[in-house]
C-alpha cells in the first residue's frame, strides 16, 4: 500500500510523537492509523526509560471530525519492560498525554473541544451542534468533560454590555444599569443618565 500523502502528517493530534501510518476512508467515515515515533518510554513507577518492547496493541480513539465526517484514530500502544527491580510494575504503557487521556476513547483535542461547547451551550444545545459539526456525542457525556476540565474565568470585561434605565423614582429621577448580556450579571448602576457619571476603572 503506498504511503499516506506528506501533508497529512501535520492533521495527526501530535504530528511530533506520531507517524501516520495510512488512512482508509469509507462509508463517510475516516479511519486514521499511527504509531508512536519514540523509541524509548518512561515508566511511570520506576521512572526510568525503557526501550524494551513487551508487547503491542491497538488503542481506537474518535477525533476531531474532517469536513463534517466523523474521524476514528487507531494508534498502535506498546508495552515496554521495567528494569528498576524494586517497581512493582513488571511492564508499563506508553504514555501520550498530548494526544490522549488514560483509559480514554477519544482523544485530547477532542475532549477539550466537546468541553468549550458544553461551557458556551450546555448539555442538551451543546450535543446537538456538536453532532452537526460531525462530532458524535451525548449531553451527558458534554456534561462530564465541563466537571472534569478546569474552570475557565471568565472575561474581566464585558464583550456583550446591555445599557437600560431604572427608575429612583418614577416619573422624577432615573439612573442606568449595565448588564453583561453573556453572563446576565449586572455590570454597574449609575446615579443618572449621563456618560460622565460611568468610571470603568
């Protein structure tokens, strides 16, 4: 089978730590396979590299989709030996954090790209453009990447400001509120209707 083209080396979640193999596309669906391009691996217990292979495997990950077709990315994982004779590990798993999680079945930009949509729409909206955007899924799996993730801050200014008047009393005296529309918080209350009376420092 001849190689895969150069370019799409550089489409691969970590075009530094895998090769592409080949990829088979049919029945508009993608599968990509890679193997891991080091040569050695650290064990995580005696933490120290090992270049002895024990055995291989197939790890099938689900990755970002390509022009709206969904995309499945089946990595090659080894099983390398430990010599440090007090780790209680006999044989360990490489490990590629830029490219997956532990016991995950899809990988990490896809993970995280499922998480920002849950955050801006929640679970049910959020699942439902995800599968629009080629991207299978399910509200309680979009929920699950929100808790898992670390808490994204929020802006320190407004990017949506609403500006509205109130009334101190009704038909005498009125002031204005700023609202952040995205957050639906209020941003400030000011004495009046003038612009000078707003200090956003």
């Amino acid at each position: 089978m001849a190689p895969p083209p150069s370019h799409l080396q550089s489409r691969l979640p970590c075009d530094s730590c895998l090769k592409l193999n080949r990829v088979d596309d049919g029945d508009g669906r993608a599968s990509i396979v890679a193997t891991a391009l080091s040569t050695t691996a650290q064990c995580p217990g005696g933490h120290r590299s090992s270049s002895h292979v024990h055995s291989r495997y197939s790890r099938t990950l689900r990755d970002l989709p390509w022009h709206g077709s969904a995309v499945e990315l089946r990595i090659e994982v080894r099983r390398f030996r430990c010599h440090t004779r007090a780790c209680p590990r006999r044989t360990f798993v490489e490990r590629l954090p830029t490219v997956m999680a532990s016991y995950a079945r899809q990988t990490a930009r896809l993970s995280e790209t499922l998480r920002l949509i849950g955050y801006m729409l929640g679970g049910e909206p959020g699942a439902r453009l995800a599968v629009r955007l080629g991207m299978e899924t399910s509200p309680d799996t979009i929920l699950r990447r929100i808790k898992s993730g670390s808490v994204i801050d929020p802006p320190t200014s407004p990017e949506a400001l609403g500006v509205d008047d109130w009334a101190w009393r009704k038909g005498q005296r009125y002031g204005t509120i700023l609202v952040d529309l995205e957050r639906r918080e209020p941003v400030d209350l000011l004495p009046d209707r003038s612009v000078e009376s707003w200090n956003p420092g």
